[in-house]
C-alpha cells in the first residue's frame, strides 16, 4: 500500500447520520454494523472523525431539481398513506369529496410515480434526515479534501450513484456523488470517477455526460434486463464530454483476478490520459461472492487491490459506499478499506473482534468472505477485448496549458 499517514485519514459520521442511514429500507441496519466493525478493530483511532453537516433546501438543489427535492422532502410515508386513504387533489373541489378521493388518490400516485419515488424508491420514516445527511456526508467528505485537511476521506453512507435529478431510483433518492464532485470542483479542475458496485454508475454518468472536467470510469455486470440496463462496452459522453464516460462490462462469475485485470489496465490508462486531480471512489461491494444478488464472485481482496492501485496515484481520494446487501459483507469489505487506507492490514482471515454484532458474523467469525463454486465467464479474451474497446478511440492526453 503506498505510504499513508493515519492522520491524513477523515471518515465522515455521527450518531445521528449512522440512525438515519439504517433507516433506508434495501439497507435496514448496514451502516451501524460497518462503523461497529470499524470500531471494534481499533480504527476509530487511527484517523479523524468529522460529522457530517446536513444539507439545506438550496444545497440539495446545486443539482437536483427544485420540483423534485419540494416534493421528496414535503412527503412522509405517513403522508403518503394519509393521501391514499383520503385523496390528493390540490385543484379538486372539497364539495365533490368522494370524486375528489378517487382523482387524488390518482395524483398522488402519478405524482410521486413522475419522480420515482413508488416501487424501489417508496417514501420512508426520516427520509428527510436520510436524504439531508446522505447528501451532506459526502458533501462533508469532499470539503476535508478541498481545503486540505485529508489525503483520504470517507464516508460509507455516501455512493448513491443512481439517482436522477429529477427522479430517484434504485434505492437510491439523492445522488450525493454528484454532490462531491461538484464541491471538488471548487478546487480541483479535474475529477476521476470510478464506480466499484455491481451495477453500472449511470446517474454520476448523466450528470456529467457533457463535460471534459469529470471522467467517470465505471466496471459493472451488464446484460438483457439487468438493472439500470446502461453501462455497454466502451466510451460515452456528448459534446465536450465525448469519450470521458468508460464503460467495463463483464460477464456473471467475475473473480478477483479479471475485475482487477479490467479495472487496472483501463483506470491506470484514464489516470495518465485524463491527469486527475482528485479521485472519488464508488465502493459498492454488491459484487461480493456473499452477496444475494450472487452475480460476481469477488472476495474483498479485489476491493483493497484496487485501492491499493487507486493511492499510488498519489492523489487526494475520496471513498463512498454504494450497494451492498448483507451487512456482514460489507462491514467485512468497507472495514478492510478504511483500515488500508489507515496504512493497516487486516488479513482476510483475521478474527472478528467482540463487540455487539458479532453473531452476525457466525459460524466462522472471521473476515474471510467466501468464493462461489461458479464459474468465471469472462475469459481472458474476453477481458481483452474489454480492455481494448474501453480504450479506443484513445483518450487524448490532457495538456495542463
């Protein structure tokens, strides 16, 4: 791992941000689990923790639009039942109640529908503390990096790659990402994205698909009808932004070692052509072996590897969460990342440590997460072609004047 300072090390959270993160309904109790596991290894020690400042109204809406940040955040899902149990029409005649019931409930569905926030994306308690410390973390992260104060800086509730501007989507209801880089911008003229999670990073990479100051690099499973259905082989991007959105798809049964010769030959190549400034990490670790979706077989090994590439860069670095469904997994992947990032090693078999959760962790109680017995369909010309396709037309080379 190339040299790091512990106390170059921010890791964003509080109390009050880790409840509302174990709020969100597709991760119920994630974020206490990671930052116990973090803890009870003896990280909290070796680095600095910020609490994260919630975002306003008016931060939120730096990139998401007026219309839909009023409407997530007007809503609670005791409004939502109230609404569908007596009606929403705000244009509808209070004296004609029974139609009025029947076209409200209508509107209410057809508005909450046009901004995503029914079926994957339904409202929940403290969503509004959710979206406010989710935003503001990252936010809260990306400033440590800006005025200096971190090499490195975390937060693991962060990496809500998918959401819209106007819209939320895939569990994810604001795209704090899009937030971070925005506040790097204020110092850092370029930014490299790289997206880590099982699937594609397209709400970062339509955020950004006209510009020349952001490169998203995301490495991702894509096939029919695989969710969000974006992210095919090679090079996107309009206008000033042709050829700087990197698109790896690879195949089911992805192991260690064709993630990392994808993401190694096609980040280092970004990373020379694109000269970065700064770097922002996407660590979703629903690409585990153990996780349900059951898609990659990677172990946590492919994550640290990978961060290990992305410090010798000897750049400032930017770590968020993603996706990630069981919670031991991705206490086990993001611990073993804050603590690389710390300049410590804890092996892949190490013991967990007591602490509250530990039956999570049974039988083996350890940090071992292990591989499937499947078979890997990315061949090795198959990750060739990836690689060359992902790479051409070649990336011009940046010049600084």
């Amino acid at each position: 791992m190339a040299a790091l300072q512990a106390e170059t090390v921010v890791l964003v959270r509080s109390a009050r941000s880790i409840r509302a993160a174990d709020a969100l309904p597709s991760n119920p109790g994630r974020s206490s689990r990671v930052h116990a596991l973090i803890d009870a290894f003896g990280l909290d020690k070796k680095l600095h923790i910020v609490e994260p400042v919630p975002l306003t109204d008016t931060e939120l809406k730096s990139f998401h639009s007026p219309e839909y940040i009023d409407c997530l955040l007007s809503q609670t899902s005791d409004d939502a039942q109230h609404d569908r149990d007596t009606g929403f029409c705000p244009s509808a005649d209070s004296s004609n109640s029974s139609d009025a019931s029947d076209s409200g409930s209508a509107d209410r569905e057809m508005y909450l529908a046009r901004h995503g926030l029914l079926y994957d994306c339904p409202l929940f308690d403290r969503v509004e503390d959710y979206v406010r410390y989710i935003a503001g973390g990252t936010v809260t992260a990306a400033n440590a990096l800006v005025l200096g104060r971190a090499r490195v800086a975390i937060h693991w509730e962060g990496g809500r790659h998918h959401a819209k501007r106007s819209k939320a989507s895939g569990f994810c209801y604001v795209n704090d990402v899009v937030l971070g880089i925005l506040q790097l911008q204020r110092r850092f003229a370029r930014v490299l994205y790289i997206d880590l999670d099982l699937h594609h990073g397209d709400g970062v990479q339509d955020a950004f698909i006209y510009s020349d100051k952001v490169m998203t690099l995301s490495i991702h499973h894509h096939s029919r009808g695989f969710y969000p259905n974006t992210g095919g082989l090679g090079l996107e991007g309009k206008g000033r932004g042709a050829r700087h959105s990197l698109n790896i798809p690879l195949n089911r049964g992805a192991s260690d070692f064709s993630f990392l010769r994808a993401l190694s030959a096609v980040a280092n190549h970004a990373a020379t052509s694109f000269a970065p400034e700064v770097i922002v990490v996407q660590c979703g670790a629903d690409g585990l072996a153990g996780d349900p979706y059951k898609v990659f077989n990677l172990t946590t090994d492919a994550y640290v590897c990978a961060l290990d590439l992305i410090v010798s860069w000897n750049l400032p670095v930017l770590l968020v969460g993603g996706g990630g469904y069981s919670n031991p997994d991705c206490a086990r992947c993001w611990t073993r990342l804050t603590a690389a990032a710390c300049g410590v090693d804890i092996a892949p078999l190490a013991d967990i440590p007591e602490h509250q959760y530990l039956n999570d962790y049974a039988p083996a109680f350890d940090m071992h997460v292990e591989k499937m017995l499947v078979e890997d369909e990315n061949s090795t010309s198959d990750i060739d072609a990836v690689i060359a396709r992902s790479m051409d037309p070649a990336i011009e080379p940046h010049n600084p004047n």
